[in-house]
C-alpha cells in the first residue's frame, strides 16, 4: 500500500488527503485543530494533532517509507523571521528522521516582488523576493527530493473571492489576478507525484490573468454576493506570474484555465 504524509492538513491538505484515501493509499496527517483530528481520524486517517511553533517531538513511524510528503505549514507574514526559523527547523528535523521518495512543499507566488513584471521560478533578485516566504523555501529545498510549489491566490468551492468584498472600497481592482484553482492546484500535485517530476521550484498559477476587478464582478454576479462600494485603484502594478514551466513538464490542461471561470 502506498503512503503519503501531510504535514499541515488545512483546507488544501484534507481534500488532497480524501482525493488519496479513494485512489486506496494510506494518508497521514498532522493538524493543530481537535476537532479536524477528530474528523480525519473517524474517516480512517492516521491524525497527530501537532504544533511546529512548540517545542516536541512528531512520531512518525519509522518503519513506513512515504511515497510522497506534502508540506502544507505557511510562512505567515504575521509572523517574526525567528518564529519561522524555529518552525521550519522542527519540520525539517521530522522530515530527517523518516524515509519519503518525494516532498512538496507549498509556498506562495507572493514570494515575488510586487513589480510591473512578468515573473518565471528564473526570476535572479534574491534581494526583492519576500524574506519570509524564501527563508521556509530555502530550509526546505535544503532537504533531499523536494520541490517548492508556489501557488497563486488559491479559490474554490465555498473560497470565492467576491465574498471577500462586499460593499468594501477595492483598491486593488487594476492588478492582474495571479490565482489558481483548487481543482487545479490538486490535479498538479497528482500529476507531479505521479510521474516523480525533478526537484526544483514551480509556479502554480493559472495561465490567464484578468483584472482582480473582472474577477470581483464576474464571481459576484455568479454566486449572488453584494458589489463593492465602489473601485479606487491604488498600487496598481502590472504583475503576472507565469507557471508555464510545471504546465509544459506535466502536459496538464487547466479545469480553470482563468479565475473568471472560477
């Protein structure tokens, strides 16, 4: 039977750990929720409730190689460098005490500066990147086999991004929408492990790039959510990202090709 491990089984993590569960793999799971531990353990999934701001130990089993590792914790920008350092530390200390063939670890296309640019995972600045975001990348690419998903604005289901401004003033309704689909992001994912893509960085993004304000209007009209007040561009760069390189390595066909699909 074939093993994969979520670490951080959020939103993202315990759909990929259902979607896994029906193709007949064992899943494993870590979250620092009672009641979503409760849950996954009654649907037959193997749950730690378990915390990588506090000091612990995760025990995993070490007779079981994972045929795939997702690691799901966020490099939050609430968060101090310190606190981050400590916490991608403790998970990159339980991912070297187990046996796994593949890691992913799920990082965000705001690592980007926010520029009038066209941005690939060849992007050089290492100064204008995000500090945070980089620092949870490196520590993590500095494990073996692991590839650093960079996700853009991630909607679906009952994640729409009309809900989010209602009635609100949206001042960043000139700037391209660098988003990605649920579906999508899930479908690559199944894609890469699957096929044992290299290591190395991705983008995850959709390959059409509307306005934020298209997309506000066009999900509100869709689902039936109050307009904005009112659109009054401030900070409107010009940023796409673009993730043709996971795209053209997978031959993957987008569900969602644009977030006005969504």
């Amino acid at each position: 039977m074939k093993q994969l491990l979520i670490l951080g089984c959020g939103w993202l993590g315990e759909e990929l750990a259902r979607r896994y569960q029906s193709k007949g793999w064992q899943v494993w799971a870590t979250t620092t929720q009672e009641e979503k531990y409760h849950r996954l353990k009654s649907d037959g999934i193997f749950a730690y409730i378990h915390n990588f701001d506090e000091e612990g130990t995760l025990d995993l089993p070490l007779e079981v190689r994972f045929d795939a590792v997702i690691t799901s914790v966020p490099a939050s920008q609430k968060n101090e460098s310190e606190v981050l350092e400590a916490r991608f530390s403790r998970i990159f200390q339980s991912l070297c005490s187990i046996a796994y063939d593949q890691h992913y670890f799920l990082s965000s296309v705001g690592v980007y500066p926010d520029l009038d640019a066209d941005f690939d995972e060849l992007y050089p600045d290492e100064t204008a990147m995000n500090p945070k975001l980089r620092l949870a990348e490196k520590k993590m690419l500095s494990l073996p086999a692991t590839s650093v998903f960079r996700l853009g604005g991630l909607f679906g289901k009952q994640r729409i991004f009309a809900k989010y401004f209602q009635g609100k003033v949206v001042s960043s309704g000139d700037q391209p929408a660098n988003f990605v689909h649920l579906d999508d992001v899930l479908g690559m994912l199944e894609g890469s492990i699957a096929r044992h893509i290299p290591s190395g960085l991705y983008n995850v993004v959709c390959p059409e790039h509307p306005s934020k304000k298209e997309v506000i209007l066009k999900s509100a009209e869709k689902y039936m959510f109050e307009y904005p007040s009112s659109f009054e561009p401030q900070a409107s760069f010009q940023k796409r990202v673009s993730g043709k390189k996971l795209t053209d390595l997978l031959d993957y066909t987008f569900k969602y090709p644009s977030p006005l699909d969504f």
